[in-house]
DNA sequence: TAGATTGTTAATCGATTAACAATC
DNA sequence: TAGATTGTTAATCGATTAACAATC
C-alpha cells in the first residue's frame, strides 16, 4: 500500500466493482488478466483501470498484466472483507428480512450477529437463522459482542431514535435505509445513506428522454 | 425547459435528492427557497443548485428566490412523476415484497400493476395487494396493459432469461436488483443496475479508514 | 531478445465553483 | 428605489484519458 495520499471518493466508487468482476474471474479460474481485457469487460478504459489500482500500489507486472487472485486479494483487503466486520440490523421488518436472507453479507466477510426491534412481539424470533431481540437490549448487546456496523431498516420516523440509540456502542457505521439522511460524522460514525428510490426516478427519467429523442 | 443540450449524467443523478428536499419544503408549507438555503440544507454549494436547475430553464425570479411548490412540480416533470408510469415484478421473494409493500412506487408515481414468478405455486397469491402470475402470462399481460417498467427481483442466475422474457413486450426500463449487470440499449431498453452490496463495501473501506487515522 | 503490458506523467476533458451583471 | 438573489459566464479544480518510458 501506498503512502496515505487521500484516494478519491471516485476511485473508492469504484472498488466494489472491481470486487465483483474480479470474483467472477476467479470463480473461473482465470489466472491472468490484462488492463485492457477488464476494461472491455467492464466497459471502462483501460487507462482507468491501471490509473485506479495505482492509488494503492502497484499490484501489476509489465508485460503480463494482472494476476487475478493476487489482485482480487488485494482489493479484498482494501475494502475489508478480511477484517470480520461484524453487524446488526434494526428494525425486522421486509427489507431487513430481505437483506439478512440473501448472500449480501457473507459475500462480503460481514457477519450478521443479531437483529433488534422495538416490536416486543418480534423477540424471540428468528429471521434467516438469526435472533431478533427487543431494541432495549441493543446496548447490553454491543457490550458484551463487537459490532462496527448497524443497518437501519426502521421506518424514516424511527431513524433519528435508532441514531441516539447507536452512540457509546461501538459502531462506527451505519448502512441507512429508512430515507432520512444522517450524518454522524460528529460521533465519528460513517453512514451510507441508501435512497432506493432515486435509482428508480433516474430510470423513469432516462425513460422520458428516450421517448423525447424519438 | 431549454433546448436539447444533453443534461450531465451528474446533473440527472442529483435531481432525485432535489425531489427529496424539495417535497419536504413543500408538505412543510414553505412558500420561497433561495439557492443558498436550499444549499445549507442538502451541504452542496448553491453555485452548483443554480446551475444545476438552470439546465432545464430558469424557475427562480431574481431578488425572491425559488417558489417551492412551483420548482417542486417542475422537477417532479422533469423525472417523469406525472407521467404515470407502470411497473411490474419479476420474482416474488423477500426483496420484491420489500419494494412493494413500502411507498417507493406511490411517491414517484409509478403503479405497480403486477407481480410474476417462474414458481407456480405463487401464481395466485397477492403481495401488498399486487396479485402475482405465473411467469409465462407476462406477455399477455404486457399485451392487456402499457407496462414500462420491469423491477427484477429475481437470483442472479434468472436474470438473463427475464431479460428475454421482457422483450417484445413494450417495456423500456429495468430496475434490476439481480446483482447480473444487464446492458439492454441495443434493445433500446434503459437498465439501471443496483447493486446493494457495493455501499456496504465503501462503508467498510470508510471505517477501515478512520481507524487508519486514528 | 522481442513483445507485451504495466506504472506514471502529461494532456484533455468535464464538472464544480466563483463572480457579477441582470433583474425582480 | 435599494436590496436580494437569480441566471450565466469565466475561472478553477479534479477526474479521466492518452502517451510512453520502464520493465517483465
């Protein structure tokens, strides 16, 4: 790894990408990949590609290219995924349900270690094998297990609530789904505010200018 | 609205959050915004809101600022809200239960007409009141009713037949939630990608991060 | 070695910001 | 009118691309 030149929110964009083709390349036992074959693959520039791995050293070799399972560890490593980050959602309701059921977390080297709501009703139960325990017991929880990031699937009214209830545990992200924007930075706390909803009106709107061109 | 000059894909990108902040102004019954205001709110710099709106003509008046509820329903046209646009579901499982059940569609005015699966034993059911059909009546369907968007909700290994499925049928835009990076313009077909696990990824690299810091 | 492809710098391109004249 | 704020152009900044020397 380079020195700590601070590498550009484009740039980091774009990592879980690379992640994802460079599985794929691996899954195929592909050994070797030049810059210029990612690129067509992924419909960028090979110039991109090489610019991009660079902000982190140089993983290549001259005359060879790349080698994928270096290179796909590399970019694991950057992103995380050796580091057992742990996490817990909030709020077990549909998207929480289909979040925690599918291979989102696992392919990623993320465990999903429990599941909280304020509905005493939920406790008790389980979703995708994992237990949902009344909100009350989150600080109890973070306690006694290190937990570095929280998912927050709770309705938009409960975000702010959910928030307070974060701080003094530990967790240092929160992946945010409920379309109130937060920021957290003062807590030292990342978020990423999910808006699923605004892929969906770019869509509709990439829509509309299609039709007006024809 | 100007002329046809293309409007940056970072432009369109940033019009969904507008939507956002604006909708919020306007059920808060705030008649007037300035650029600077609106710019505090959503941390961008009003140089950038000003020339952002100013791609699609001008909707402030010098010395007052912007009428909320006039720029509220301009952008709203602008990604198509008022043109009622029609979705349906391919893949009935937990994410597609996720999306239909919460107000995506209704806040964006799209219509959910229906949901299809490739698993007969679903055909029958309803999911937050959409029925749901086998897959094989999905051209029927598209045939019956102006369908232009179809949300793909289905695994990974689905996604290329869905693909097929939906062409012929009218449909010209793809919400694909398959995690398989479609590309559909030779079809004329608009694609937009999602890929939930990327955000996860950049947040476990931000906190990797700050701990790096520290 | 010769051929290929990276690493890296320089050139280009586009997006963001600053500035201010226009004007409500 | 005077004050405020837009619309718009010009300046700046950063990101992408091109080019090529380094080197495997």
């Amino acid at each position: 790894m380079k020195g700590q030149t601070e590498v550009s929110e484009a740039v980091v964009n774009r990592l879980p990408r690379y992640y994802r083709y460079l599985r794929e390349l691996y899954r195929k036992d592909i050994l070797r990949v030049s810059s210029g074959e990612l690129a067509d693959m992924m419909g960028v520039t090979a110039s991109q590609i090489r610019h991009d791995f660079n902000c982190f050293g140089g993983f290549g070799q001259q005359g060879y290219g790349y080698n994928v399972k270096f290179l796909y560890h590399k970019i694991s490593e950057i992103l995380g995924v050796q580091d057992n980050f742990s996490a817990i959602i909030i709020g077990a309701g549909n998207l929480c349900r289909a979040i925690a059921t599918g291979p989102i977390f696992t392919h990623r080297g993320v465990r999903l270690l429990a599941i909280f709501d304020n509905n005493p009703a939920k406790a008790g139960s389980t979703v995708a094998g994992v237990s949902v325990y009344p909100i009350e017991q989150l600080h109890e929880f973070c306690g006694k297990n290190r937990v570095d990031i929280a998912v927050f699937t709770v309705p938009k009214a409960a975000a702010r609530e959910s928030a307070e209830r974060i701080l003094g545990t530990g967790i240092r992200g929160v992946w945010n789904y409920t379309n109130m924007e937060l920021d957290l930075s003062t807590h030292g706390i990342a978020v990423q505010n999910i808006h699923l909803g605004d892929t969906l009106m770019t869509l509709c709107y990439t829509i509309k200018e299609r039709s007006n061109e024809a």
